[in-house]
C-alpha cells in the first residue's frame, strides 16, 4: 500500500496577490468594535486611572478639589465682587451645575487629544481598534466627574430641590450632548495630534474660551436681555452651541427647582420661561444631540482616515 506523504501546508495557502490593499486590523469595525472587545477597554481604562494618579498623595481627591477651587474662584469673584449673589437667586447652584457640565467636557476633550500619543507603545506593538485610546479617556472623565455631579445633587437637595420628570430627562439629555461631542472632537484631535502636537496646544487655548461661550458664569437671562441677546443673528448663535444648551439644561435640572419663587422668580417649574430658559429648550436639546451625533459619524470617519499612519507617525 502507498502512502503519500502529508501536502505541504504552504502551497495549500492561497497566493497573496501582489496589488493585494493592506488594511489596517479591525478596518471596518470602529467605535463598534471598541465595545465589542469591552475587556480590552476595561483593561485600558484601568491603566488609564491608575496612571493618572500614580505617584500622587491625594489620588482622586484632585477630582474634587481642582472644579472646587474653580468654583470658589468664580463666585468671589463674580458672585460676591461683582455682587450678581444678591440679585440672582441660589447663583451657587447656577454656577456648579454648568461647572459639572463643562468640567466634563473639557477633561474629555484634553484628555482624549493626548490618549493615542500618550499610549504609543501600545499603538505600535498591538493590533487593536485605535478609538479605544479615546473612548477610554471620555470614560476616565466620566468617573473623574461622578463625584461633582453627587456634590452638586447633594447641595440642590439642600437648597431645596424637589425632582420633576421634565428636569431629569433634561439632565440625561444634557450629559448626553457632552459625552458625544466630547467623544467626537477627542477622536478628531487625537487623529491629528499623532502628525502635529500643537493641536493639544490648541486645545488647551479653546479651554480657555470655553468658560465664558456658555451661560455658567452669567445667567442666560443676562444674554436674553441685552443688546446683543435682541440681536436675532447673534442669538441664534449663541443658541447653536451644543455646549450652551447642554449647560442650560443641567440648570434646568438643578437649579430651576431650587429658584422657584425666590427675588421674583416664577413661583412654579410650569410658570418658567424666557428669559429665564430659551424658548423649546427641550426640542433645542434634541437637536443638538442629533447634530453631536452626526459630528461624531464624521469625526470617525476622518480619525480612519487617519489611523493608518499611526505607527508609522509614532
């Protein structure tokens, strides 16, 4: 009886055409294939809390003192200087729930601008979806902006706030449009940042302005009223902020209920209205989640675009 010997395993693979596209692992799956690999990304966000902390004395206590001492800073010297304490009622909780909301974002955004670089040894040695440096940053920020938000429910409850449906579905709607436009600019920017460092630079100075583009530090009313608020060009600029109507929705949230009847004010959540909060604030919050939605489809798109060169960048 003849035996043939075993064929050769590598002529039994199939020949690799020379015009053959090389693609990078995980081509076609992007944020959807970071949640489908939710271990890595837990492993990754691990890391991520525990090297920002690493060597440090007062750990995640940062996470409280740092938007305590912005918040102490602005309302000396905006609430007691200038005196807006006295004519606008509970300005604290005014004030903190936009810091919350804001305080999210930025993190969010910096953070995630450094967090393909910041991991390039990891970029350059294993085959994983990229957006996972990203995503696991916007997570980090949120676990970093956890203990503001009980801080600022605990000091509402305090101040006299009572729940209604309306208030915390504009919450959620809120944190919504932060997270998601949070996700987008920090996967667009951390794209670009691998080719130029000077987009974290860039991003540090559109921190600056994002302080006063939102109403924390004053009230939209402030804006309603003014000369540049009656202004319908400027207004619905103003208006078509994502970042300013998530703000106003977390003080919808918190502080509206606490100001009910307070120095003239509407005596009921219902009797609430412009100039106090935009008209269709609700409807407006819609729209801006869908439009931080569309910016993250596109800001993706772009960051695949991008990430073909990482390694070779890095």
């Amino acid at each position: 009886m003849t035996t043939h010997p075993d064929p050769d395993p590598v002529r039994l693979q199939p020949a690799l055409s020379p015009d053959a596209e090389l693609a990078p692992p995980f081509a076609k799956g992007g944020l959807i294939e970071v949640f489908r690999r939710r271990y890595l990304l837990r492993l990754l966000v691990q890391k991520e809390v525990r090297s920002r902390y690493q060597g440090s004395l007062l750990g995640v206590l940062w996470s409280y003192i740092q938007p305590m001492v912005r918040f102490c800073m602005y309302y000396f010297v905006i609430g007691l200087v200038l005196g807006l304490h006295k004519s606008f009622p509970n300005f604290a909780i005014h004030m903190f729930a936009g810091i919350v909301a804001m305080h999210f974002f930025t993190e969010t955004f910096s953070s995630g601008t450094r967090s393909v670089v910041k991991n390039k040894s990891i970029v350059r040695k294993m085959p994983m979806p990229r957006e996972m440096f990203p995503v696991a940053s916007v997570i980090v920020s949120a676990i970093n902006t956890f203990p503001q938000l009980a801080i600022l429910f605990v000091a509402s409850v305090v101040a006299g706030w009572k729940p209604d449906l309306v208030g915390v579905l504009a919450a959620f709607l809120g944190i919504a449009i932060v997270a998601v436009l949070g996700t987008a600019l920090a996967l667009l920017f951390a794209g670009l940042n691998v080719f130029f460092r000077d987009f974290q630079n860039i991003v540090a100075t559109f921190m600056v302005l994002t302080t006063w583009i939102v109403p924390m530090i004053y009230p939209f009313e402030k804006v309603a009223s003014s000369d540049l608020g009656r202004n319908t060009v400027f207004y619905d600029l103003y208006l078509s902020n994502p970042l300013t109507i998530a703000v106003i929705l977390m003080q919808r949230a918190f502080w509206i209920p606490t100001a009910l009847g307070k120095d003239g004010f509407p005596p009921t959540v219902q009797d609430v209205a412009f100039p106090y909060l935009p008209h269709h604030y609700m409807e407006l919050g819609l729209l801006m989640l869908a439009i931080s939605c569309v910016i993250l489809v596109l800001c993706q798109m772009a960051f695949r675009r991008l990430e073909g060169q990482f390694a070779e960048r890095l």
